[in-house]
C-alpha cells in the first residue's frame, strides 16, 4: 500500500445549495496520491452531488475543489476529464448503441487527435490511432475479463457487465482520479467479489479513487479512509474501523431511540 | 502451420474494412459489374431513375449522420439540397466553374450555412429542433425567390453547369468509339460519388470522430465527461450533413438541367426534407448503407407512380391516364404513400431494411442452427 501522504485532491468547505435546499454544507476533505477513499451516507445524503461537483457538472456555491493544485470550480466538464478525472455513473451512462470496444475507445478520446477529416481519410493517421489505442483497450479488456463481449452492444448485457464496462471506459482514459459511484449496487456476492479485486488491482497500479457505495461490507474491507455524509454535513472521517465505531454515524444509519 | 485467410491475428486485420471473406469479395464485384453493366442495359427512363436514387443517397446518407448517428432531427434538409442546387446554377452555370470548382464549393457553402445552425441545436432538441430548422425552408424561399442576380427569381433559372473531368466529360461521354447519352454518364458520375461518399462516411462513423457522435446521441451527459464535447460535435454534425445535402442539391440540379425556388421551400421543401427523413425510415436509422437501400425505395417510388400514372389508369387519381376526376392527385397519392411508409416501418421494421438485410444475414451465418 501506497503511504505517501501528499494530497492530490483538496475539498475545502462546499457548500451546494438547490434554492433553499442545501446539498452539500462545508465538505472537506483531501485525497492523498494512491489513496482509496469512501463516501458513505443514507439515501440523499449528497454522495452523488460530491462527484457532479468534482466533474464541474454542479458548481458549488462556496468552496474550492483542487486537483493538484488547479482549481475545478467553475470549469466544464470537459476541462475535468482533460485534468484526469474519470467517473463511473449509479445508473449506468454507457453508449448503449455502441459496442463494447467502442465504449471503451470513446474513454481515449483525449488522448487521440483524429479529426473529422483524417477519420474520413482513414489511411495515415486515423488507422495508426486506431491500432495504437485499440492495444490500451485491450488490456483492459483482459483486466476486467470483457474478451466475450467485444463487439456486442452493450445495451443488451447483463447488469453486472455493463458495470464493468463502464469502469473499463473509466478506466481506458488512464485517469489520476477515478470516481466510482455505487460500482456493486445491484450485483451478486461473486459479482461484488470480483469488481472489489478489479478495484484493488487498479489502485495497485497506482490511481487514486473515490468511492461511493452502499456495500458496508466491500467498503470496509477495501477503503483506506472513509468519510460519512449524513443531509450534507460530513459527520465523520478516518480509517474504516474508527467512522464504523463513531457514534454520529451510527445515530445517523439507525436513528436513536428517542 | 496455415491459418484461414479470415482468421484474425492482428488489430489491423480486425479494423479491416474490406473483409477477406469470399462472399464480401464477390458482394464488391457484383456491385462494380453492375455499376458497369446497368447504364448499357437499362431505358434512359429507368437510368434517370437511377440517378435520381443516386443523389437522394448521397443526401441521405448526410441526414443519416446527423438524425442517425448524432440524434438531431431536422427538417431542414431541402434548404441545404437548394443552396447546392443554386450552386450548380450560379458558379457552374452563370460563372462556368469547371464540375471539380462548382461541386466543392456546393459542399463548402452547404457546410457553412449548416455550422451556423448547428449552435441552434446546443439549446434546443427533439421537436423544437425541427421547428427551428422547419424555419429555414421559409427562409429559404424567400432568398431564392428574391435574390434575383444569383438565382434568377422566382421564375427558375437554367442549370448547364460543366460536368467534365480531365478528360472525361460526364454530360457528353465517348470512350473510344462508344458514345453514352448524357443520362448515362451521369450515371457513372453520380454513382461513383456515391460509393466515395459511403466510403468516407463509414470510415468517420468508425474512428474518433464518428464515435464522439454516437456518444452524444446516446449520453450526451456522460460524453461530456469523458471528454467529448457536445458543442463541437453537434455543430459538426450539421456541418457535414449539410455539405453532403448541398452536394447532393448541385447533381439534382444537373438531374433537372433547372432550378426554381418553390422546389426548396415552403411546402414542396418540406416534402422533400420528409423525404430525406423518409429514407433514413426506411432504409435504417444509423446504418450507412441503409440511407442507399432507403434510397431505392423512396427515391424512386414517386418517378415510377408519375410513369405509371401516364400508362394506367389508377382508382381515385385525377390527371392519370384513365382522364376520370378524381379526388387525388398523382402528388398527393406519392405524400400519402411516403406516410405511410414511415408509419408501417416505424411500427413493424424500426431499424429499417438494414436490419432485414441483418437478419438474413445471421440467419445463413449460424445455418442450419435456427440461432
């Protein structure tokens, strides 16, 4: 395991409002190069708002969100993926009509230069592009055990596939941080097993991820530091073992007899 | 040790667009003989037909990639098949651009004009798209009819602009003792940009570009994220559909040998633009070859029911050969069928003729297993 303390990612103090309704009130909390960190909360704690706001899809009203050292707030979308921040989706935001090598391709976008006319061209650079690229996504096609399903649609895979196929295009843009939201929602015991080794193995090649899951048991096996959200207001933060004994926590997972 | 020819053991062999297998090889040949053969065999009616198929193609392969491939409706597709049209008519015609001058300035200023509407469809979608775009039909009209020096009004204007290249010229071809009609060589004209054109448009749907289109049809969200901006693909979109509409609008003008404004905008141009989409319908939405296949049907259809309707005498038609009044007229009778064809595919095929070709495909792949 990585030990390296120096932060890649600095939230300090967000707050989010929707008209009266305040999303996210004074979140902070850093990533460290490496680190596997967990978001955890009850329904509509704000779990998801953290990543819109990571990926400049909402835009904070108070705060500042830093990539090493390149402030996210107020940018695009586009400017996040550009700085290296990949993201898997709740609910599924795979191209459905396109088939599994494509999705996959699509996660390199940035990272190639084919423009309308050499793509039409197709000799020279777009097939150089094409072969080179087509090698990354190879990989991670084996890592996630995709092979039988390279050019079928996506739209019609099972569930637990599509998951790994949206961390396979998460992961094709060779992020520096890597949002996975609720990655085993929805997935059987054997299918949770293999996405948490799917996980660990990427954190050993050394990507920093933020994790949100409902799986209590998946997250305190494998995060490194775990903060709980409860409406919005972070309640606690520390290893695994430290917020599943801290009392705010479980006041806010149980309720407390009144 | 020998491996099948069709194996593949490379990336390179796996992004082949021609594949190796035998039936794809005899499938091209079959193609060119008949690209060949049918100008020598067929009626001048039949080949005028056919070049008519072939410019609704060329066309509708540019709304396939922008409805198909990127998810905008448009109904502004005439407009853009007008500006290539006048086009021919004032460069080619007026000026005497040679055809290599007139035809890309067609898709220039097609291309153009579309990427100034393409930021419409950043604020709008769906049904709002098309009413904005349904607005540059009205637009149009009124430019074509009014512009006078350019377009010679309302009235029309003449189209003989130059189809020759190097050596060859399309209008008036001979090679070596044979002499072709000018139907024919348009024929060869029309026909070889067809395939080129099919050629570029699948080689864009399958690398960046053309992925990035399908990504914002799909998720336009998630396409953001990973990097795929909306704007400039959506902007693109109408660019390329729209050079491609305009280029097809320059060979209608060739076709006709005359423009006029009324065949672009208002109500004509509508039912041109819904035959464009009529195509896409029929042939397949989001499959290349289904706007040709969709071309065939469409394209020619209205041609063969106005050749009929000089011949025979059809029930409830007015103006047919029969001479009986009737409550239709042969133009009408083509609208009512175009709506109904997009109603009968949009209920039984969706996909279009491209996925019947599909499935009968797999079905002789995995014979004689039903699956």
């Amino acid at each position: 395991m990585m030990t390296s303390s120096e932060s890649l990612l600095s939230v300090r103090d967000v707050t989010l409002r929707f008209g009266g309704v305040a999303a996210l009130t004074g979140v902070s909390f850093d990533v460290r190069a490496g680190e596997l960190f967990a978001v955890i909360g009850p329904n509509g704690a704000g779990k998801t708002s953290i990543f819109n706001c990571l990926n400049a899809v909402y835009r904070p009203q108070e705060g500042s969100i830093t990539l090493q050292g390149t402030e996210l707030v107020g940018r695009k979308p586009g400017f996040t993926a550009k700085l290296g921040i990949a993201r898997t989706f709740q609910n599924l935001g795979l191209f459905t009509n396109l088939d599994v090598v494509d999705n996959l391709m699509l996660g390199r976008h940035l990272r190639m230069r084919t423009g309308f006319l050499a793509g039409a061209v197709w000799l020279g650079r777009a097939r150089r592009e094409e072969i080179e690229h087509r090698r990354r996504v190879e990989e991670i096609i084996e890592l996630l055990e995709l092979e039988p399903y390279r050019r079928t649609h996506v739209g019609s895979l099972p569930y637990g596939v599509q998951k790994r196929i949206e961390l396979g295009r998460a992961l094709a843009m060779d992020p520096t941080l890597l949002l996975l939201d609720e990655p085993v929602a929805g997935m059987n015991l054997e299918e949770t097993g293999d996405m948490a080794r799917a996980i660990l193995s990427i954190q050993a090649s050394g990507v920093s991820m933020i994790l949100v899951e409902h799986d209590m048991q998946m997250v305190m096996d494998i995060a490194d530091r775990v903060m709980a959200l409860d409406f919005g207001i972070p309640i606690a933060i520390g290893t695994p073992a430290e917020v599943q004994s801290d009392e705010r926590v479980i006041e806010a997972y149980l309720g407390v007899a009144s | 040790m020998t491996k099948a020819r069709t194996m593949v053991t490379k990336y390179e062999d796996d992004l082949r667009l021609f594949r190796r297998s035998r039936w794809y090889q005899v499938g091209i040949l079959l193609l060119l003989v008949a690209y060949l053969l049918v100008p020598t065999v067929a009626s001048e009616f039949q080949i005028d037909v056919l070049n008519r198929v072939g410019y609704f193609a060329i066309g509708a392969i540019g709304l396939n990639l922008l409805t198909g491939y990127t998810g905008q409706v448009s109904l502004g597709h005439a407009f853009f098949v007008g500006v290539g049209a006048y086009v021919a008519a004032y460069f080619g015609t007026q000026h005497g651009w040679p055809l290599l001058a007139w035809l890309p300035m067609a898709a220039l200023l097609g291309g153009l004009i579309g990427a100034f509407i393409g930021p419409f469809a950043l604020r709008l979608r769906g049904q709002y798209l098309a009413i904005i775009t349904l607005g540059l039909l009205f637009v149009g009209e009124h430019v074509f009819d009014n512009w006078e020096s350019v377009t010679g009004g309302g009235a029309g204007t003449q189209v003989a602009a130059p189809l020759k290249i190097g050596p060859l010229d399309f209008g008036n071809l001979k090679l070596g003792s044979t002499v072709y009609s000018r139907n024919q060589g348009l024929f060869f004209l029309i026909w070889a940009v067809v395939a080129i054109v099919l050629l570029l448009a699948r080689n864009l749907v399958r690398t960046r570009p053309g992925r990035a289109l399908q990504a914002v049809r799909d998720r336009d969200l998630a396409a953001e994220i990973i990097g795929v901006s909306q704007a400039r693909y959506k902007i693109s979109a109408f660019a390329v559909s729209s050079m491609l509409a305009a280029m097809a609008g320059g060979f209608y003008a060739v076709i006709q040998q005359y423009v006029s404004p009324t065949e672009f905008g208002g109500q004509v141009g509508l039912f041109l633009s819904i035959q464009f989409i009529a195509i896409i319908i029929v042939g397949g939405v989001g499959t290349l070859f289904g706007s040709v296949l969709g071309a065939f049907v469409v394209g020619a259809l209205p041609r063969v029911i106005e050749n009929l309707s000089t011949n025979v005498d059809l029930p409830f038609v007015s103006g047919d050969k029969g001479g009986d009044p009737g409550f239709l007229t042969v133009f009408s009778l083509n609208q009512m069928l175009f709506g109904l064809l997009i109603v009968a595919f949009l209920l039984f095929e969706p996909r279009g003729l491209a996925a019947v070709w599909f499935r009968i495909k797999a079905y002789f792949k995995s014979w004689p297993f039903s699956y």
